[in-house]
C-alpha cells in the first residue's frame, strides 16, 4: 500500500514504507520459525506467548502507522525499539535454553537481521553501534549467567561471542559505507532540489515504460507556486491535463504521445485555469534520454502569461500605431509591416513582403532619395542606429517623415533584424515654423516691452527727481515765511489783528511744510536716494519722545496716549525710524475721537517668539498680540533677522472696512476724501511710512474694523544688545525726516 501523507518528505515516506515491510516480515518469521523450534527442541523452553507477545508489538506498529500522524512521524524509531526488544527477547529465550546450537545459530541470525534493520533506519553510526554494543552485551550476560539456570552450555562460549563480535565488524563497516553511500546519495538529491527549485520554473522529470505505463518522478516544488497544483508525483500528469481546456487537452495528450513514440523533444504552450480561478498561460518543454526499458523526459513548465500579454500588446501597438514600422532582413528585404503603413500607401502584404524597401512604393521619392536609402541600411547592418528626415510616397502623394533603421542583434552581438521607422512630420513641421515665428513675435515684444518698462523706470525717476528739487526749492521761502510771520506774531500784541494773521500764516505754512516734506521723503525713498544708513536704534526711547511730542495735540483733542513699552532695539536708520514712530501716532491720534485711548507699545521679540507666532492659528484672540503679528518678519535676503523690535500703535478711533487696508498705504489717500473731507492732511504719512520700514528689511501691518478702531504693527530688523550701547555715540542720520508729516489715511 502506498503512503500518502504531503506532511513528510519522500524519503520519510519511502522509509515509513520500507520499516512497515520489514514489520510485517519480522512478526512472519518469529511465529514461523516457533513450530521449526519445537520438532527441533521438543523440550527446549520457547513459551508461544512470548513470541506472540513480540509479534503483535511489530504488527501493533504497523497498523498504528496508518492511523495516527505521530506514529508515521516515528515509525523507524518504533520498529528500532521493537529491534531491541526482539533482540532481548531471543537472547533470554537462548539463555533459558542453555545456547544450544540451534539457539545459538537462530541468535547470531537474529543478531545480524537486527543489525541490518537498524542500520537500514539509521542516520548516523551511533544507533548501529549501540545495538550492536547492546546484543553483543547480552549474549555475553546469557552466557555468564548460564550455569545458574541449568547445566552447562552445549556452546562453546568464545566460539558465539567471536562470531558477535565479528558480525558486529561486518556489520559496522557494511553499515558506515552505507551511511556513507546515503549521505552521498542525499547531498545529490539536495543538490538537485536546490537547482531545481532555484530556476524560475517547474522543474520535472517523466517517465514512459515499454510496458505503456507513464509517470513522473519528481516534480519541483515551484509547480504549487505557478499552476497552483500539488507537486506530488503522483497523479500529476493527471492534475495538470484536467486543468487545460478541452481542446487544447486533447492536443497536448496527442504532443506527448507523439513525443513519446519518436523520443523527441516535446513542447506545448497552453491556457491552464489554477485552482484559484485565474487563468494563466504555461509553456512546458522537455529532452528525452533513452534508458533501459523506458524513456526519461526532463523538462521544465513555464509561467507564460507576461510573454503572452506582452505579445498582444506589441501586435496591437505594432499594427495600430500611427508610425510605419516593418521588420526587415539585414539586405534590406521586407519581412513585416504593419497596417498603418499599408493602408497610407493602399498596399497589400503581398505586394512588399520578400522585396528590398528601396524598391517598394513608399521609396520611390526620387534616385538621391534611394540612394542615400540603400547607404542607410547598409550602415543599420553594421549595427549603427540611423535616423533622418526623408520623403515618404503615399496614395496621395509623399509626406515630410521621421524616418530611422534600428538594428537589432543576437546575443554574439551579430544583427539579425532591421526595424524601419517613419513618422509624419509634416504636421511638426508647420508648427515648428509658426513656433518661429511666435518667437519671433515675442522677443519682439519683449524687447518692447523692456524699452518701455526703462522708459518708464526713467520718468518715474524724473519725476522723483524733479519733486524733490521743486520740494527743495519752494521749502527754502517758505522757511523764510515761516520764520517772518513767527516774528510779527512777536512784535505785535495778541489782540491786534497783525498777530492774528501771522498767527494763520506760520499755521498754513507749517502745514505747507509737512507737506513738502512727504513728499520729499517718499520721492527719495522711491527714487532710492533715501541715503538710509542701518544702525542700532532705540526703538523705546523714540517712541516716548514722539508720545511726549504729541501729548500737546492729544490733550487739546481729549485723547488719553497711554505707553506700554518695553526694551527694543532696532537696526535701522535712526531718522526713518523716528518718521515711522511720529507718523503711526500723529495718524492715531488724528482719527481717535474726543475721549478715545491711544496705546504706544514697543517689545523685543526674539527668533523663536517669532517662528512660534509664525506657526500660530490666524484670527486667535489673545489680547493686544493677536492680529498682524501672528507672521514672522524677513530681511531682504528673505531670511528671518536674529530678533525684531516691535512697536504697536493701538486706538479706539473710527477705524476702517478690512478690505481697505491695502489701499491706506497708497499716496494721497485717506479715510475720508474730496471737498467734504473731516480730516486735514496729505495722505502720505503711511505711506512714507511703510517704505521706510520696507526699505530697512521691516514690515506695517494693520488690523482693523469699522467704528472699533485700528492697530498698527511696525516691525524693523533687531540689533544686538552690545550695538545698543553705542548708539548714544553715533551721529543721527537722516534728521532731516524728524519733521514729516503726522496725518494719513
């Protein structure tokens, strides 16, 4: 019967197989030699329950091997367990028996038996060695403990041991060489299975008798990876044909008939549907050997199913591109083309296939064109891949293509195939020429462009020019007016009519004056010509300055300026920074209304308080810091300054709609516009203001809402502590801005 078990290997199975035979034989010859012994010995001590007793415990093993796995698993120790057992038995019975000459023979034959039926089992020396040690120890305690269970032995002592002990010489040496031919045997087969399950197929090996009985011995475990079917040997014939479709199964069994019949080399490609459900593509291929009585396949079944796909696909991308392609000899005969290039020339395989292209239809676009052909495929034949644009003749008439000849070689690098290409160009052609001349038109009006925007840079400039020199000349009398009617008012009493109107005159003047000064600062600024020279400023002292200038204005309009500073130094020019400061408090001040609060803060604020605000959620209410200070300032360079010194301007005046904040900064703009304006000034404070702080690597930024007031945000480039120190010492740059004009929006 053969075992059937995929948890064990084919050598614990062939062995499992073998140890139940030798069971079975062994439990046959202790009850058949029991009558034997008893003509032989009538009155010899052989008690039948004993040899009953051993005999059931080899067939007891045999018939647990085919119910329980464990057993299976262990089999060839069990029967060597049943050996020692068998062994010890028979070496009492001979013992009981005084070593009679027929004991002591059927002893020395048991012993070899037993020694050959473990050493069969056995996997290293050790086991045959103790049994060996273990029979031979017994015969000797029989033989010494002898006389005391009867008279004398009718054996001669040194006789039985001798020949043990020579058995166990024999038996020793047989079984090391064959240990010796098994693991050799074993490295083989191991060395076989790893190449064969290292390929990337199946690997398997099929036999067909002369009696007609056909087979596989050995199929590699790769087969339940690629057909989903077990790898077992038997039966896989008949597993893999009930997976192929009808048709084709009939065609495979009459291939390997006839491969078979003829010992030839067999092949097959086929569709196989796994177990899973999927279908695949397999292609099996084998060599015969001739042996005796039968013929030996050795073959390998392969996963197909990617080759195949990627064969549809070339075929469909082969006959439905839009290029003409074509397969030709290295000669330049036609072997393939495709559809495309037989319909655009209303041509049928037949009338280009077997001739040289340059005789085809498509090539007769002139002689120099069918020369410079032929020179282009002999150069393909000496492996250069080569390409150029060439007319192509169609049905009505040629085309501008781009044409190439790739060359296509074998493995010694020889070429075996020329694959011609040509796609129409005519299309790229034409807008290659409109591409031209597009660019054309663009660098045109680029050029145009760039004139006008130098144009434009130039009257920007000019003007700018022109303001601060018209501002120059018209402050210089008006200085003098300024001064002339301070004067009078001097002179004069302060009822008579003379002081009050040189009281209008140095009023209006004053208020000329600031005006020319705005627009002097934001021509220069715009021009460039501001001359700002960064320094280390105390951003604090400034804006306490400006809060004790404005307390005059504040007091008379009834708005209370309250200050909040703290330490911040800026790296900035000293004279922009104070506009800055002056000009976010004069325009607070202007539009808080009577009663209303006017808060002037400054603070230091370090690189990582500023990437911690960088990183916060905008619109969070957190008090005075929320709002625009919720980003992170940038010097020029676009990186973030070591520290910033923040000064903030908050009131409670009318404040703005949020979505005319962008156009507060513009020039000449302001809350309120045209002839019914409320507010006297020029519009240019935050402006002016807004460059300055651009142009020393700062930012203004503004939160407001509609009748809640406004807050403003000035942020410039911090300086170090130690640069603070020094600035007492440092000439103050740009004092000229300290009178810019106060009112905005």
């Amino acid at each position: 019967m053969r075992l059937k078990d995929d948890r064990l290997s084919d050598r614990a199975k062939f062995q499992v197989q073998m140890h139940r035979l030798l069971s079975l034989l062994g439990a046959a010859l202790i009850l058949g030699f029991a009558p034997l012994y008893a003509l032989a010995g009538p009155s010899g001590t052989d008690p039948l329950w004993a040899r009953f007793g051993v005999a059931g415990l080899l067939v007891g093993i045999f018939a647990a091997s085919y119910f329980s796995f464990w057993i299976r698993a262990r089999f060839v120790a069990c029967v060597q367990g049943a050996a020692y057992v068998t062994m010890g038995w028979f070496a009492s019975i001979a013992t009981l028996n005084q070593f009679s000459v027929d004991y002591a023979t059927g002893l020395l034959l048991v012993y070899v038996m037993l020694a050959a039926v473990v050493g069969f089992g056995a996997r290293s020396m050790s086991r045959v060695l103790w049994f060996l040690a273990y029979g031979f120890l017994l015969t000797a305690a029989g033989l010494a403990t002898g006389p005391l269970v009867g008279p004398s032995s009718s054996a001669s002592a040194p006789v039985l041991l001798g020949s043990m002990g020579t058995v166990a010489a024999v038996e020793g040496t047989l079984t090391r060489g064959w240990l010796r031919i098994q693991e050799r045997i074993r490295e083989q087969e191991s060395r076989f299975r790893g190449l064969a399950n290292s390929l990337p197929g199946a690997v398997f090996q099929f036999y067909a008798r002369e009696d007609g009985s056909v087979g596989h011995r050995f199929v590699s475990e790769h087969t339940e990876e690629i057909l989903g079917i077990s790898s077992d040997p038997d039966g896989f014939l008949e597993r893999c044909l009930s997976r192929v479709p009808e048709g084709r199964r009939r065609e495979m069994e009459r291939s390997i008939r006839e491969a078979v019949e003829t010992e030839s080399r067999w092949e097959f490609e086929t569709p196989f549907d796994r177990p899973s459900g999927d279908r695949i593509w397999a292609y099996g291929a084998s060599v015969p050997e001739r042996r005796e009585n039968e013929t030996v396949f050795n073959g390998v079944i392969l996963d197909i199913t990617g080759r195949k796909r990627r064969e549809r696909r070339l075929s469909a991308i082969f006959n439905q591109t839009y290029q003409f392609t074509g397969l030709m000899k290295p000669d330049g005969t036609v072997i393939e083309v495709n559809d495309t290039a037989l319909q655009f020339g209303d041509l049928t395989r037949e009338e280009v296939t077997g001739k040289p292209l340059w005789e085809t239809h498509w090539a007769q676009t002139g002689e120099e064109s069918k020369k410079r052909l032929k020179e282009a495929i002999q150069r393909a034949a000496e492996g250069e891949l080569v390409r150029y644009e060439r007319p192509v003749r169609g049905r009505e008439g040629a085309l501008d293509a781009d044409f190439s000849i790739r060359p296509v070689t074998d493995e010694e690098g020889d070429v075996t195939l020329l694959i011609p290409e040509a796609r129409d160009i005519t299309e790229l052609k034409e807008r290659e020429r409109k591409l031209r001349e597009a660019k054309e038109e663009a660098e045109k009006a680029r050029r145009e462009a760039e004139e006008a925007k130098e144009e434009a840079e130039s009257a920007s400039r000019a003007k700018s020019a022109m303001l601060a020199n018209m501002s120059h000349e018209i402050r210089t009398p008006l200085t003098s007016v300024i001064g002339f009617a301070e004067a009078i008012g001097e002179e004069t009493s302060e009822e008579a009519p003379a002081s009050r109107f040189a009281g209008l005159i140095q009023k209006s003047g004053k208020r000329l004056l600031r005006t020319l000064d705005g627009v002097l600062n934001l021509s220069k600024l715009e021009a460039g010509r501001a001359g700002l020279t960064p320094g280390p400023v105390d951003l604090e002292a400034q804006a306490r300055e400006a809060a004790r200038e404005a307390s005059a204005k504040a007091e008379k309009k009834g708005v209370d300026v309250r200050l909040e500073t703290g330490p911040a130094r800026a790296r900035a020019d000293e004279g922009a920074a104070e506009i800055i400061v002056q000009n976010l408090l004069s325009n607070a001040i202007k539009y808080t209304e009577e009663g209303g609060t006017v808060w002037v803060r400054t603070r230091q604020k370090s690189r990582i308080q500023q990437e911690k605000s960088a990183g916060a959620e905008a619109g969070t209410e957190a008090g005075p810091e929320a709002g625009p200070e919720s980003g992170s300032e940038q010097t020029k360079d676009g990186r973030a300054p070591a520290s910033a010194a923040v000064l903030e301007v908050e009131d409670t005046g009318i404040g703005m709609e949020p979505e005319e904040v962008e156009a507060m900064f513009e020039p000449f703009r302001q809350e309120s516009e045209g002839l019914s304006r409320e507010y006297e000034g020029t519009g240019l404070g935050l402006t002016v203001a807004q460059r300055a702080a651009e142009q020393m690597g700062g930012s203004i930024e503004v939160d407001t809402e509609k009748g809640e007031g406004s807050r403003f945000v000035a942020r410039l480039p911090g300086a170090d502590p130690e640069a603070g120190q020094d600035k007492a010492g440092q000439d103050k740059a740009g004092q000229d801005k300290a009178g810019q004009s106060r009112e905005d929006r």
